[in-house]
C-alpha cells in the first residue's frame, strides 16, 4: 500500500538524482576558476532538504528552522538564535530591539546618533533610519574597506548612543579598537557579520557583542545574548507593524 512517506521518499531520492544529473558534474579549479563574491553553493543534500521542507508547505518557519537555529547558537556558544529571512532583516531586527522601553535609559530614541561606516552596504544603514536615528558616518580604510579606528573615536558625541558596522567582505574591523571605545562611552555595539561567519579577530567575530548578524543567501540569523533579547527580536520577526516598530512598546 501506498503511504504518504513512501511518497515522499520516492520523490526525495528522485531530486537526489535530478542533482546528480544536473548539477554534480560542475567542478571548481582553484587555480584556473573565478572565485564569486556571492552565488549559489550548493550539494544534494540542501536541494533534498529544499524539497522536503516544501512537501510539509510550511511557507514560514518550519522543523528546518527551529533546527538551525539551536544548531547555529550552539555553533556561537549563546542559548538562542532567531532565523530570519535576510541579513537585511536581521539588523533591522536587532536595531529595532534596542529601542524596546524595556531598555530604559539605555533604549535608542528618535534623535540619537549612531556611529556608522561612510562605505558599506545600504542595509547596514537603513535601519538607522528607519529607526529615526541619526547616522554619524566615519571614513574607511582602502583596502579592507574597515572603520578608521581614530575617526571612530572622534566621532563620539554626547548624542551617541550606538555603533553599527559590518565586517566587510569577511574582514573584521578593528574589534579591540571598538570595544575599548563602546566600553568606555557605554555605546551599543551591533556588529554586521553577514559577510564574515568563521572569521577570527583573537576571539571569533560574533560572540562578544550585543547584537550580531548573520546572512548567507536568501537567510539571515540574529544571535540572541539574553532571554529578554530573544523575547523582542522574536515579537518583531512575528508581526513588525506597518513601519517596523509599533509593537516596541509591547517589548
């Protein structure tokens, strides 16, 4: 007799032949071989698990996700992780947290200025903005494209309140040089990863700010360094509001 599962194991073995038969034979030669900036890396596993996720149509967070997130917060050394669906959305995720009331003195409100870099990407900026907050931008090294320590610190003002950079292209910016400043101005650190998961800076990049973030593809992932963290990033991934910030008073 026929049952759903063997179905689906019928179909799973079969989009494991579709992948031998269409993709298995692309190779790379790291001496004659462009090395790509971004694309799609990819092996028969992650296209069979594409494809049975979708067989179970769950067209939002499934069984998949609730295993990659403990699995990728294990892999950090935190309790939790929430998986979203850009490294886009995981800084506005975890910026928007940061204006929670729950904050207090702390909390990022409409008029602060947060410390960002003059060259990066656009999404490292815009939720600056859409957070009303002021974007203080600093210049780069050429070459690393990385903050200018120096100017990071001369761009400190009584309105700072945070500083939001990413690791560009997998080079990590000057970490002792940021944590020595958000330590002793008592400044929010939250720190774009999405270009450099593994790097290394003495402790690996990612585990020792307030909010970290996480993309590859077509996902994006906010590690989360306190229960309380965990609560509001998962509230604004659920239901954001019209403009990304109407349930921080419920945070």
């Amino acid at each position: 007799m026929t049952t759903p599962e063997t179905i689906r194991t019928q179909i799973l073995a079969l989009v494991k032949e579709y992948h031998t038969e269409k993709f298995a034979s692309k190779t790379f030669d790291p001496d004659k071989d462009l090395v790509h900036y971004a694309g799609r890396v990819f092996d028969a596993e992650e296209i069979v698990n594409l494809v049975d996720a979708s067989l179970d149509f769950y067209l939002t967070a499934n069984r998949y996700a609730e295993r990659f997130e403990a699995e990728f917060a294990g892999y950090l050394g935190l309790s939790n992780a929430l998986l979203v669906n850009s490294g886009s959305s995981a800084n506005l995720v975890a910026l928007t947290t940061l204006t929670s009331p729950k904050l207090k003195n702390r909390r990022l409100k409409p008029g602060d200025e947060v410390i960002t870099t003059a060259c990066g990407f656009p999404t490292t900026l815009n939720p600056i903005l859409q957070n009303q907050l002021v974007p203080v931008f600093v210049d780069v090294n050429l070459g690393d494209y990385t903050a200018i320590p120096e100017r990071l610190a001369a761009a400190i003002g009584p309105k700072t309140k945070a500083v939001m950079m990413a690791h560009t292209m997998g080079v990590p910016f000057h970490l002792d040089a940021v944590m020595d400043l958000v330590k002793k101005h008592s400044l929010w650190l939250i720190e774009d990863n999405c270009d450099a998961l593994g790097s290394t800076y003495t402790l690996q990049s990612g585990k020792m700010r307030d909010c970290t973030l996480f993309c590859e593809a077509k996902w994006g992932a906010v590690p989360v360094f306190s229960q309380s963290g965990h609560t509001g990033h998962r509230k604004l991934r659920t239901n954001p509001g019209n403009d990304g910030r109407r349930n921080m008073q419920t945070l």
